[in-house]
C-alpha cells in the first residue's frame, strides 16, 4: 500500500517538472498540496479529469498511521470511516513500543488500490 501511494505521488512530482522545466526540484509538501498539483495535471490532459480520487485522503491517513503513528489520522479515521473500509480496525496502543498496528484485510487493499490507480498521472509524462 505505501509502494502504491509514493508511486502516485512520484508521479505527481514528475509530471509537475515536465509541465515547470524551468523549476528546479521541489518539495511539494504534504497531501493537499499533491492533490492540487494532481488536479492540475487533470485540468491540461482530459485522460486525468477528475483526479485524484475524493477517497485518496482516507488513503493518505492510512499511509500516516502506518508511517509515522500520526494521532491525527487515527481520529479522522474514527470520526469518517469509510464504508469500504468496514472492519479495518487501527490500535490506540502501540504493543512492545512498535508502531500500533492497523489491520487491513485482501478486500481492504483492493479497494485501497483502485483509488490510488484512479489518482494518476501516469508515471512518464510523455507516455513512453
């Protein structure tokens, strides 16, 4: 799930320095600011309208709970819990000092990847 998630987001980065080659490399910063960018690259290429997917956020907590064992996130999980995520559970306390674990089952990831492959862009600008 987190391979799929900087894939998406790696991709964000290069179609943003294929559109700004007089940019250098940048960092574009936490979740809103890719979505933005990503949205961008929707509104120049047709193929990406729409995009990112509306439940990429809810991937994006995931991703935050499991990387960095983000308080944040595990709340914003509690108070919108997706319907697709039903049973997904996420621990309050970390066992043995590692970070707490989130169960996620087949069914879970499945749908965590189609809308992380509903979040384009493609990773080659250039379709190549």
């Amino acid at each position: 799930m987190l391979s799929a998630c900087h894939f998406r987001e790696t991709s964000v980065y290069q179609w943003f320095h294929y559109e700004n080659p007089t940019i250098k490399p940048v960092n574009l910063g936490n979740y809103r600011k890719l979505a933005e960018e990503a949205e961008k690259s929707g509104e120049k290429d047709l193929d990406f309208k729409n995009i990112p997917d509306p439940n990429l956020q809810i991937i994006s907590h995931i991703s935050n709970i499991i990387k960095h064992t983000r308080d944040n996130s595990r709340k914003y999980l509690s108070e919108h819990p997706p319907k697709k995520l039903y049973g997904i559970r996420v621990e309050t306390t970390a066992p043995n000092g590692f970070q707490p674990p989130i169960n996620l089952e087949e069914h879970h990831l499945d749908w965590i990847f189609d809308v992380v492959s509903r979040s384009g862009p493609l990773a080659n600008p250039n379709r190549v």
